[in-house]
C-alpha cells in the first residue's frame, strides 16, 4: 500500500472578516502519495497559492486540516523544500552563499568541509557552478531559478513545493528548467508537488494532475492520470496518443470551468431613466439660468 505522506482534511481558508470576507478555499480534501509528481492546474487568482503556503506551514486553515506524515503542520521545516515563482534570492549573497544558507540551518553538525562539499554538489546539479561566486543581479532569470532548486533540494527535503516556479521564464529557459527538475526529480524519487497554470508542463512533469475550481470558495476537481512513460521527451510528447488524450479533458474540463464562472458572475444593470435634449434646448441639470 502506498504510503500518504501529506493529506488536507476539510480544508476551508479565508481572508478578511465582516463585509469584507472572502472565502479562498473551501472543503479541499487530498491525499499526496509518498514518491509521487502531482500537479495542481487552475486559473490565476483561484487559490492555488495559498493552497501551498498552507502546506509549507505559512498558513493555517480555518476549518479542518493540513497533516504531513499523519501530523498537523504548525509552521514551516526543511522537511518540505519549496521553490517560488519569485526566487526569493537575497541580493547581496553569491549563488554559493545563498545555498549556503539553507545547508547551514539543516546541517549545523557537519563539518566546516562537509557543507562545502554538500553546497558545491547541489550548485553543479543545477550547472552553476561557473557563476558559484556570482551575485543575483549577475544572473539571468532562469539562472536564479535554479539557485532557488539547489537550494531547496540541499535541504534533502521530503516533499517538493514548487508553486510557479518558471511562470516568470522565457518559453526556451522555461523548458530547460522543465527538463532539469524532471533529471534531479527522478534521481531520488522525493514527492513533488507543482502548482501551475500551464496545463502541458502539468502533463509534462507530474504522475496526476488535478485542477482546482475557480474561487471563491474553490474546490477541486476531478484528478487526471498521465500513464505516459518516464524519463518524458518534449519534443515528443505532442504526438503522444495519451498526452493529446488528457490533455483534452483538462483542456476541455477547464473551458467548462471558465464558461460556468464567467456566467456566474455576469451581472444586468438597470439604466437610469434619461430624457433626450430637445432641439434648441441649452439647459442641463448642472447649470442654472442667469
């Protein structure tokens, strides 16, 4: 049987209070499988971001539950890695040394030389190290990102957010990054979670992919099996008869989304009752006679 590593129970989250509430996410229920890629797809602005944060234990919910290994999350651990979409670098720190920072909060034990060794190693994955002693503002864009995924993933952690995390690239850097997570995901088999809006690198890098309802009150939808066969050639992928397959359904099953909510929130205005000027009338409501 396999092994349930994080879970939401009857998760509802909200902001504001009063007039002012508005309810982000409601009664989500999910169960994320020890080793797997799972993706969770949706429109910008329907939740998906806080539905991570409050795995990352930035958030707590309202009602109901967020577990990881059968316990409540309370705040944030190295035990789950999170990759942003904003690379959260800090500015003045060379490549090495914002790695570093994460090595040296999980590792305090090790040895001067050990760290060295476990920064260096995680730096190369990512094939930085010729920019080890750069800053972020040397960095190109994809760069940086992949500061941010050795940084996350010399922390060991168990499970894998990334939440965006190359939403901001170019379509080719993009795809390399795709193509770089995939390799270093599938050398230790650790649980990812990919929360994106781009339902072919869903397809692309993750075992399910699961859409989440338009908010407010966003629920999620059905999950959609990828049986397509690792290591994933892009290039390739297009003319993959189970890629096209599901790949229309979430297509299909998102513009069904899109239409129900823009129906929903389509409202009627009642114009008020104007009168036309007659010919050779100058008067007007705001102005008076002299």
């Amino acid at each position: 049987m396999t092994n349930i590593i994080a879970e939401f129970k009857g998760v509802h989250k909200g902001y504001g209070s009063g007039a002012n509430r508005t309810e982000v996410l409601q009664d989500i229920n999910l169960s994320i499988r020890e080793g797997e890629f799972l993706a969770i797809v949706g429109f910008t602005g329907s939740g998906k971001t806080t539905l991570i944060n409050l795995l990352t234990g930035l958030l707590q919910p309202d009602e109901g539950e967020v577990l990881f290994k059968g316990a409540p999350i309370k705040g944030p651990g190295h035990e789950r890695g999170v990759i942003f979409q904003n690379y959260s670098l800090l500015p003045w720190l060379t490549v090495y040394q914002n790695v570093a920072l994460a090595v040296d909060e999980v590792y305090p034990n090790w040895s001067k030389e050990e760290r060295d060794q476990h920064i260096r190693k995680f730096v190369e994955m990512v094939n930085l190290s010729p920019a080890l002693n750069k800053r972020p503002a040397e960095l190109s864009g994809g760069m940086r990102q992949r500061v941010a995924v050795a940084r996350a993933l010399s922390m060991d952690p168990e499970l894998l957010l990334m939440d965006e995390p190359l939403g901001a690239l170019d379509a080719l850097t993009r795809g390399n990054l795709q193509t770089e997570i995939l390799k270093i995901w599938s050398a230790n088999q650790r649980t990812a979670l990919l929360i994106t809006n781009d339902v072919d690198e869903g397809i692309l890098m993750a075992d399910r992919i699961i859409p989440l309802r338009p908010g407010p009150n966003a629920t999620l939808g059905p999950e959609f099996i990828i049986d397509v066969e690792r290591p994933r050639d892009k290039t390739q992928l297009n003319d993959h008869p189970e890629f096209k397959k599901v790949r229309n359904e979430v297509m299909s099953y998102l513009m069904d989304l899109g239409d129900a909510s823009k129906l929903q929130q389509s409202k009627t205005y009642e114009l008020p009752d104007l009168q036309p000027i007659m010919p050779g009338t100058r008067s007007f409501p705001f102005m008076k006679a002299g």
